[in-house]
C-alpha cells in the first residue's frame, strides 16, 4: 500500500501551485538535515565527554599503579588505547582518504587502445612475432640458447 503523495497531489490538496510545494519541501528538508547534523554534533558532544571522564580515570589509575601493580598499570594504558582509538573514530580521523584517480593529461582511453593496436599491427608486418622467436619481439638468442647468461 503506497501512502506517499506526489506533489501535484499535495498542491491539489492545499489549493496552491505544485512549484510552491516543491519549494516548501526544499526548505523543510533544508532545515530536518540541519537538525540531524546538529543532533549528531550533539550526540558526538556527549560521547566525547564521557570519554574525557573514563580517559581521566584510566590515567589515574595509571599513575597509582605503574610502580606498585605493573598488570594493573598494563590495563589501565590497553584501556587508554582503546579510547583513544574509539575518539579517532568518533571524529572520522581514522577514516581513509578519497583521492581522485581522473587522468588530465595524456590521450584518452581510447586513443590508447588505438595506439597499442596500431603497435601489434605494425609488429606483426615485420615479423616480430613473439610465438615464432621464442622470446620478446627481435630476440633471437632466446629461441637458440645464444644469449647472454646461457653458458
């Protein structure tokens, strides 16, 4: 059951013009965007600062443990790692880069393709087959054991 309504509908509906309709939802959808970025900024707020308080607990037990329980004071760091491994992520700092991978310079794809048949064709005319020499193309030593290294 389809409960959506198009925009022509909802203009018919309130008596006005489907591009006032259209307009309106821009901006509503303008400003709900707002809030969940504003909500997720919030949301992000918070967990930082739990984090702050369990970061501040693990020092101190750190600093109260690392000359008298040298296991407790491994924990306490393994545990500081990990928070600070989760605020990295909590912020996208560990997140992976985007690069861009356009060619600018250079002959477009297929001008390429052109070119290296172009290569093959011309290689073929001339007999620089690499299935009849045995080896790349005008390498002879290859196919009698004549080169360089087969002593």
């Amino acid at each position: 059951m389809k409960l959506a309504w198009t925009e022509t509908r909802i203009a018919e509906e309130l008596g006005c013009s489907q591009g006032t309709v259209s307009k309106d939802l821009k901006v509503i959808l303008a400003e709900l965007a707002e809030h969940r970025i504003a909500d997720a900024e919030q949301a992000r707020a918070l967990a930082r600062e739990k984090l702050g308080t369990a970061e501040e607990a693990c020092v101190g037990i750190l600093l109260q443990a690392r000359d008298t329980d040298p296991e407790l004071a491994l924990r306490a760091t393994d545990r500081l790692v990990r928070i600070a491994e989760r605020i990295a992520k909590l912020y996208g700092l560990d997140a992976p880069e985007r690069l861009d991978a356009t060619l600018t310079e250079g002959p477009s794809p297929e001008a390429a393709a052109r070119a290296i048949r172009e290569v093959f064709a011309v290689s073929k005319t001339n007999g620089d087959d690499d299935t009849e020499q045995g080896g790349p193309a005008g390498d002879a030593s290859a196919a009698d054991g004549s080169g360089p290294g087969s002593q």
